[in-house]
C-alpha cells in the first residue's frame, strides 16, 4: 500500500489517446521521509509517521523528533502496516502509477455561518399569501410536548473545514520531474490545501 501527503494545485483536463477528455485534478507531492513507525507492541497500533515541507528552524520537541532527519514541519500519519519501510525512507510519487485508484483526504473549503437552506438542502417555503420573511426559515424544530430540540437536529450553523475523504480515485498520470499527481475528479479543499492520498486496500507494497 502505497501513501504521500502533498498540496492541491487547481483543476485542468487530460487528453487519453482517443481524445477522451478527463477532468483531474493536479497534486504537488515533495518527497516525504518517514519520521516514525509505530508498532502494535509500543504503541497500541501500527502506523507509518511521514514528514514533508522542510523549514530553516524548528523548536527543540519538534527538532528532537525529527532528530538526525531534515528539519521537516508537517508531519501525518497513515494507518497500514509499515512492511519493509523503516525511519528515514524517502516517499516519492514513483509510488504512484497512471491506472491505480486511491483514497484522498482533504478539509473541505469554509463557508462560513449557513442557512439550513445551503447547509442542509432544505426546500423553504412556498412564497405565497401568508408567507411573510419565512422563506427560508428552518421550520419547526422540536414538538410541544416533547419540550427539548432532539441532539443533531439540522439547523443553521458553521459549514465547511471538515475532514472528507473521496474514494477510488484513478491516478491518471505521474509526473515525477515536477512532482505532481493528477486524479481524475475533484477532491475536496481549496487551492493549497493539504491533502493525504492512499492506495486502495489490496494493493502491492512498493519497494523504497
């Protein structure tokens, strides 16, 4: 199982052989270098720490951690069985190959304080005689005799800034020199945003 964390680009089009045209989205992935690897046995789980975007200084905990290793800021991990990785690997996205599908994590744009109407789909009401600046009003939220407004009851609220992951995305191309994968679709987050990708369960280990 093959996994990096890089940055969105934007959004473009790729042209396949037969003119198909196929909407991807583009991924800058700096090589990532294994900064941990934690074990059933010490740590409860198993799990592969990887660590990308070096910095000029870090504090003393994070200098520490990454002790013997480039100075690196942003660090995740992924839950899989680390194989033959070891601290130190390098991760490039060579682990990657056009055909492949792969999850991808992203946080979602921010929308900020939303209506129901945007933030849960609600219809509204209809603009008729008697409707006076109810339009768009969430309706009735809770019965009288119950008395309490039930727990997760969709009303208006923060939208956006969540954790989202999209399934089975195919890798339509890998561009080494660059550093950039390109998955067919969207995927969500804005531009810049970090992004985790991860091959579907099943697929073959590569060799580091």
């Amino acid at each position: 199982m093959a996994f990096i964390v890089g940055r969105k680009i934007e959004m473009t089009q790729k042209f396949k052989d037969d003119g198909t045209v196929v909407p991807v989205t583009l991924i800058r992935a700096e090589p990532n270098v294994v900064t941990q690897i934690k074990s059933v046995e010490s740590d409860g789980y198993a799990s592969v720490q990887v660590g990308t975007e070096v910095e000029s200084e870090l504090n003393k905990p994070e200098t520490g951690h990454v002790k013997d290793l480039p100075l690196i800021s942003l660090l995740r991990e992924f839950r899989v069985s680390p194989g033959d990785l070891k601290r130190g690997d390098v991760i490039t996205v060579e682990a990657f190959a056009p055909g492949v599908h792969v999850d991808v994590v992203g946080i979602s744009k921010g929308r900020g304080f939303a209506g129901v109407m945007k933030r849960h789909l609600f219809h509204g009401k209809k603009a008729t005689h008697g409707t006076k600046d109810q339009e768009r009003m969430p309706g009735s939220i809770a019965s009288q005799r119950q008395g309490k407004v039930i727990k997760g009851q969709r009303m208006a609220g923060h939208m956006g800034t969540d954790r989202v992951t999209v399934k089975n995305l195919e890798v339509i191309a890998v561009d080494p020199a660059a550093q950039v994968i390109a998955l067919k679709g969207a995927i969500p987050g804005s531009r810049g945003g970090l992004v985790l990708i991860k091959t579907r369960p099943g697929t073959t280990v590569w060799q580091v």
